[in-house]
C-alpha cells in the first residue's frame, strides 16, 4: 500500500484546506470553478454528489498526476437544497428558517487517482437542530460575515456554533469534510496515510 503524502484539492474553501492538512498531508489548492448553483430535479444528497463529481472531473481535466480530492456541501430543509446566500437578505431568510428547527447537512466527497484512475465516493449525512433564533441574533451573526461561503449560511466551526443546539452524526461533515469516511476508503485506492513522525 502506498503512503499518501500530497492532495490535490479542488476547492477554495479553507476549512477543507485545514481539515485535510490536519491528516498529515500536503495540500495544493486547484479550485474548481464549477457553478454550484441549485439544480431542478436534483435533492439534497444527489445535488452534493452532483457538485462533488463536477468539481473532480473539471479538474482531474487539467491535472496529470495526484490525487484529486473535490467535495460539496449542501443543507437540507424539508427536501430543499440551502446553499450558499447571495446576500444578506437571502442569509436572513434561510436563517429564520432553520430557527429552532432540525435540517440534514450533507457532504459529498470524489477522490480521483489521476495517474492509476481509481475512484473513490461517499456522502455522508448529519442531522443538525438549530436554537431558535430572535431577529436580532440572526441580524448580529450575518454583520460577522461568517454566512456568505457557507451552506445553509452558518458555520458550525466558528460563531455559528452558538446556533447549533444538538447534532446526530459526524461534526467533520457539518463542517465541510467527512474526515473518517474519506480516511476509511483511502485503501480502496492502494493509499494510506503518512505515518506519525516525532
């Protein structure tokens, strides 16, 4: 089995840089520019897939070698797909809706070995209950800017964790990456991570 030292990610966001970086590997960023914009006829689960799968092909285009790693997250209200706001108002609204309420968050991961042409695939759904939310706290979380580049606009990781009353399921995927999943399937594709080094 070999040592997986490097990534490609095709992807901007930093909690996934982080995340990712957090097994011991090096990170190089190739982002994808795939629209991610909703969909008709896609759900939730089948919309994260959808962008996930986009993100690693449009990318593993312009790559020769590496393992590409694309993920997407969407949130999931009632069957309806709650990506990333446009704007405040659009924040707001989404916000007033998940108040007090329980919503499925799902990520969708591809990892691409470009130079042997393995693939592996996961989504992996997490249910999170949300505090209900007075006007003004909503209001105060939007003025921080945290809700633009995120699904559902919050962030479980930052200030966005005081919304959160409960989760069912993995932490990592709510942030953006289904760690275990991902480290899980690696032998499907001969890869393993780099040992612990002092």
């Amino acid at each position: 089995m070999r040592e997986l030292s490097s990534i490609v990610l095709a992807s901007v966001s930093p909690r996934r840089y982080e995340l990712l970086s957090s097994l011991g590997l090096t990170v190089r960023v190739h982002p994808s520019e795939v629209d991610e914009g909703d969909r008709p006829g896609y759900a939730p689960r089948e919309l994260a897939a959808f962008h996930a799968a986009s993100k690693a092909r449009a990318v593993a285009s312009r790559e020769e070698s590496g393992l590409i790693v694309a993920a997407d997250t969407v949130v999931d209200l009632d069957g309806a797909s709650l990506g990333k706001p446009r704007d405040a108002a659009e924040a707001a609204r989404m916000l007033a809706a998940l108040s007090g309420r329980g919503h499925i968050v799902h990520t969708a991961y591809v990892a691409l070995d470009v130079p042997a042409g393995g693939r592996v695939e996961g989504t992996v759904s997490t249910e999170v209950w949300f505090a209900p939310l007075a006007a003004d706290a909503i209001d105060r979380y939007i003025a921080t800017g945290e809700p633009f580049d995120k699904a559902g606009a919050y962030g479980i990781q930052g200030r966005g964790a005081a919304l959160v009353e409960r989760i069912d399921g993995d932490f990592y995927t709510v942030m953006g990456f289904p760690l275990g999943d991902f480290v899980r399937r690696l032998g499907e594709l001969d890869y393993r991570l780099p040992d612990a080094r002092a």
